[in-house]
C-alpha cells in the first residue's frame, strides 16, 4: 500500500479508499501497514524514544480496549485559546514540539488520511490538532 492507498477487494486496477470510507477492519490494517511505518521514522528521527512506536503511542487506552478512539487523553493535552497557545509555546520545549507538529506530523497526516489540512476559512473540518489531542478549557 502506498500512501494512502488501500485497495478496496485486492484489484489492481481498483482506486485507493479513502480512509474516511473504509471500514474497521480496513482501518486498522491501514494503520498498522501505512501510517505506523511511515510515522515511525518521522517521530524516531524528532526523538530516538519513539524508535518503537506502537498504537498506544498515540491511541493510549483506545488501543488497549480496542475502540482506537480520538482525540486520545493520554497525549498532552493543548491549551484552549490562541492566547493561551501563545503563552504555551513561549516554553522552548513545547515550541519544539509545536513546530515538529506543524512541520511534520500535521501534514503527513493529513496526506495519509486523504484529508485536508485545517484551514479555517478554506477547510473548517480539516485534520488538525484537534484530531488527535483533547485541549485544555480556555
């Protein structure tokens, strides 16, 4: 499977699925196959930590019990406000971070899902932080 590709019943000539219109089973094997292996080396090379990255890396207690549920508790919560996001990210580690995110993560993600990035004018339901992290009451 490339990219965001998954082939709906294994023909060759059959257009990729996006994730949006796959079903449980399709899922989860398209993340296991594409998006864990292409992210890995991407979250490796921002820190040696996520050398072994695993569904619970990002899922935390929905890839215990299975519902994969997101935006997951268990990854840092943001701050609720650009105001408080601002005051946030004046931390240099959570500046790094922040702009790891920006820079890598948010729109490979975005690639792989087939989706939009967040644009509030353009892509109101564009993937975004808020897809994958809970925020912190404004």
């Amino acid at each position: 499977l490339e990219g965001g590709d998954a082939l709906d019943d294994g023909a060759a000539d059959t257009k990729p699925i996006p994730y949006a219109q796959m079903n449980r089973e399709q899922r989860l094997a398209f993340m296991s196959t594409v998006v864990l292996p292409q992210m890995t080396p991407i979250f490796a090379a921002f820190d040696a930590k996520f050398q072994n990255m695993s569904c619970t890396t990002c899922h935390g207690n929905g890839a215990t019990d299975g519902t994969f549920a997101m935006p997951s508790p268990q990854i840092p919560a943001l701050p609720g406000s650009e105001e408080a996001f601002l005051e946030y990210i004046k931390d240099p580690e959570h500046a790094r971070w922040s702009q790891f995110m920006l820079d890598k993560v948010w729109p490979k993600m975005a690639e792989l899902l087939q989706v939009d990035k967040f644009d509030e004018m353009a892509h109101p339901n564009g993937f975004s932080c808020s897809n994958c992290h809970t925020h912190l009451s404004p």
